[in-house]
C-alpha cells in the first residue's frame, strides 16, 4: 500500500471539479509518481491535513484524466507487458 500525501490540497475541496486543487496537486508532476501510482495494488489519497480523500481505486477514473495512465494499467487490469513501450514511455512524459 502506498500513501499519497497531497500537501497542496485541501481535504474539504470539491475534488472532482475541473479546476481543483486535486487536478492541479504538484504530486502529479513529479519524476517518481509513475511508479507510486501503478506499482502499488492500493494507493489512498491523503490531504494537506492528513485527511484520506480516496483511493486509487475510487478516483481511478479522475487520476487517468490527470495523468494519461491507461484506467487498465491503473488499476492493475492488465499486465504492463500489454502496453506498448511508447504508451508507457507517454505516462512518463509530463513528469
């Protein structure tokens, strides 16, 4: 399990709104989330307060949106060996 410490956002936050603080959090940005994100069975979410906003189960749908990581690689649907070493290289691109 891995913990994601949001410090950028706020745990009271509409976090599904295009232009939250979610979407726009730094930890999506940096060089070492690719892995945090799809190596891991289960990432929770947590807020600038500690405060778990969900996991990455829950919010699969919007973290894909934020990222561009396949929903099936996300969530461990299919084995990484599937995606073609451009489509992975692609998820790493904007770190």
């Amino acid at each position: 399990m891995c913990f994601a410490f949001l410090a950028d956002v706020p745990d009271d936050a509409d976090h599904e709104a295009k232009d939250s603080e979610f979407r726009r959090s730094r930890w999506f940005t940096r060089g070492w989330t690719l892995q945090e994100l799809i190596a891991p069975l289960q990432v929770v979410f947590l807020s600038m307060t500690w405060t778990p906003i969900g996991s990455k189960s829950t919010l699969a749908s919007l973290v894909t949106g934020i990222t561009g990581i396949s929903h099936d690689a996300l969530l461990c649907i299919e084995p990484l060996k599937e995606f073609s070493i451009a489509q992975c290289l692609s998820w790493a691109a904007t770190r």
